[in-house]
C-alpha cells in the first residue's frame, strides 16, 4: 500500500493543478462575461441561501409538537409585492447587462480583420484573405479584432472558442458571423460545441494567438501564392460570370464593383443592402431577389461550386474596383512577393478550391 499512495497523491495534485473550473480569460470581452456569470451566480447563491435558511428556520419555528393546529393566514400584500419586485429588478439588471453584451459579442468594430471559415463533418476550415488555409487551426494576430464569417458543408456545428467566451452556430446554406479580440498570446482550444454525428469530439483544433511581427511572418510563410480574391477572380472567369458581369455598358448583367454595402432596388420595389450573405444567395439562388431594370437570366450555380469558392468569389466581388480590377486589400499587400513565389504549390495541407 505504501508505494500506491504517493501515486494517488501525485495525480490528485496533477489533476487539481490542471483542472481549469474556468479557462483562461483570453478575450477583449471574455472578463465582460465572467462579471455577467458571477452577478448571476452571486445572485443565485443569495437567493438558495435565504430559501434554505427560511425553508429550516420555519421548520423549526412551526414544528408539528409546537403548532399542532395550523394557523389561517391572510397573506401580506407587503411581503408578496417585495418578494416580486426585488427579484423583477434583479433579472432586469441581468436582461439589459445580458443584451448590452450580446450585441458588443455580435457586433463587429469596422476595424475587424475577416477571416472565413467552414465547418464540416468533421473539421474545420480556415480561409484568410491573403490565401492562407488552414486545418484545425486559427493563427490570429492579438489585440486585432478579428471577423469570423461561417459556415457549414453539411450539418450544423458550432464554433466555440472558450478562452475567448465566444461561439457561433456554423450552419448549412447560410453565413453566420461572431469577433473577438483576443489579448494574450497563446494557444487555446477550438472546438466544435454542437453534437454533429460520429467524430463530433474530435472536431477540435488551437487558436494560436501571435504578436503582431510573428503573425505577418506566419501569413508570409503560410501564404499559398493566390490571395482569396485572385482565386475569386479565376472562379468568376471560369464560371463565365464575365459573359454577364464584365462592368462594360452594354453588358446583359448588373457592374458588380461596388455593389458590395450599396443598396439595391429590387422588380417587387424591395430595398436590400448587399452584405456576404446577399452576395451568396445571388449566386446560389439568383431568382429570388431580381434587381431592378434587369431581367432573371442569370443561371443558378447550386451545387457548382464549393463554399470555399463562394468565399473566394465574395471576397473578389467585395473588392472590385470600378475597372474590375482587384483592390488593393491591407490583408493582401501583407503577401510579401519573395514569400510568395518561394512557397511551393500545394503546402501547408491546403483545402483545394472548387
Ligand atoms: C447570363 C448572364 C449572367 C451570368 C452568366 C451571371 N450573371 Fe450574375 N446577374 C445577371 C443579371 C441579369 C443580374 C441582375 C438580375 C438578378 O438579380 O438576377 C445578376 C445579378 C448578380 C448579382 C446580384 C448583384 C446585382 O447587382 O444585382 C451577383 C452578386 C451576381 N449576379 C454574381 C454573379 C456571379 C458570381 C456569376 C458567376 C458565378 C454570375 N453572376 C453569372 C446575369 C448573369
Ligand atoms: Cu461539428
């Protein structure tokens, strides 16, 4: 026995020294949301303190042996108005400091650097604009605000980083969007946080949080030659978009540079602001939503091309300029030319397009 003992003990002290009951605050709004959890959990803790306390005292004050016939009792407008009032101000303060945080955790500062990423049985897929792709992995520079747009292939998961206390659905046929800011560096857990099937559990990866140097350095080793939007313009040109949308004055199709955050007129007299998700859907399902002046001729591309190419034509329709040119993007000049013609084709475990 006395060679098992201090096995027990030194496990117990490993386990104990390791089990995080809360995961490093990791996240510009990850201490915001530690403060909502431990008002609420204060605020509960008060409250099972004086139940019991109430629920044993009157136990003993009103025992059967000391009040054998019970008493009618009227009630107390008093009392009932304070039990309801009291806790009404409660969940008011957690209901407005529960909103306030949510639309600060869904609302992107304009600064934010996009990132897209697809979740699929079971992995995840990261696309930054400069062309760099990843597996399981997310390389963040820190104290930069970062811009997530997901979705799914197949099923839905859910991104969840809980260093940073933030999580997002990824579901099929629609893009969702959550920031962060991350502001330590480091590596924390990336996981998938919504049962998806068989491998659910290990849909897991890191975020590796960099100094901003580190983080230029990484894009520049990891880059894949072809920025998003230079893929986005290979797709466009081979899915013969340009039959349509060439920005010449006869051509049969709307100019798309531009169109990106302008608002559109539609046949049925409809105003929509052209966001990812409308760029998406007017490639995906062209005649629900006709722009005026223009007739429904554009074909459906369902099922030609995958979400990573309609995340490389989205990211080329964003940055149009009006000679169709791409502009030039912070996060594409970040691709250093010595970086991108020395790394070779096909590295870095890449996700092929289309
Ligand atoms: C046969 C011609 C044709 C082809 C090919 C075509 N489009 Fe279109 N497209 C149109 C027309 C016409 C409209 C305007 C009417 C509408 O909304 O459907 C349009 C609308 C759009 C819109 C909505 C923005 C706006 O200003 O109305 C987007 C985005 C778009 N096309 C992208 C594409 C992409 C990407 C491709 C290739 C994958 C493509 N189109 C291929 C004709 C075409
Ligand atoms: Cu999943």
């Amino acid at each position: 026995m006395d060679h098992i003992s201090p096995v027990i003990w030194q496990f117990l002290v490993k386990w104990l020294t390791n089990f995080a009951v809360i995961p490093p605050e990791a996240s510009k709004v990850a201490p915001q949301v530690d403060a909502l959890l431990l008002f609420m959990t204060l605020v509960s803790l008060v409250g099972l303190t004086l139940v019991i306390l109430l629920v044993v005292t009157f136990s003993i004050l009103y025992r059967r042996e000391r009040n054998p016939v019970a008493t009618q009792i009227e009630g107390s407008t008093l009392l009932e108005a304070t039990w309801t009032i009291i806790p009404l101000g409660l969940f008011l303060v957690m209901f407005v400091w529960g909103s306030v945080l949510y639309f600060r955790i869904y609302t992107p500062p304009p600064n934010a650097m996009q990132v897209y990423v697809v979740g699929k049985q079971w992995m995840w897929k990261a696309e930054h604009p400069g062309g760099q792709h990843e597996i399981n992995s997310l390389h963040v520079p820190v104290n930069q605000p970062v811009d997530l747009t997901l979705i799914s292939q197949d099923v839905f998961h859910s991104f969840s980083m809980p260093a940073f206390r933030v999580k997002r659905e990824a579901i099929p046929g629609r893009y969702t969007t959550v920031w962060f800011e991350a502001t330590q560096e480091g590596t924390y857990h990336l996981f998938c946080s919504q049962y998806c099937g068989t491998a659910h559990s290990a849909m897991i990866g890191q975020i590796v949080v960099m100094s901003q140097d580190d983080y230029k350095k990484w894009l520049a080793s990891s880059t894949s030659g072809v920025s998003l939007a230079q893929n986005g313009e290979r797709l466009f040109a081979s899915l013969s978009c340009t039959a349509c949308h060439n920005g010449t004055p006869g051509a049969r199709g709307p100019s798309l540079a531009g169109v990106y955050g302008s608002t559109l007129t539609l046949t049925n007299g409809q105003k929509v602001t052209v966001d990812d998700e409308y760029l998406r859907q007017a490639i995906l399902n062209p005649s629900a939503h006709i722009t005026q002046g223009y007739a429904p001729i554009m074909p459906t591309y369902e099922g030609q091309v995958s979400e990573e190419g309609l995340f490389s034509l989205v990211e080329y329709i964003k940055n149009l300029d009006t000679n169709y040119r791409i502009q030039q993007t912070t996060t594409t000049t970040e691709l250093a030319p010595a970086a991108t013609a020395a790394a070779p084709a096909g590295s870095n475990g890449k996700v092929s397009h289309e």
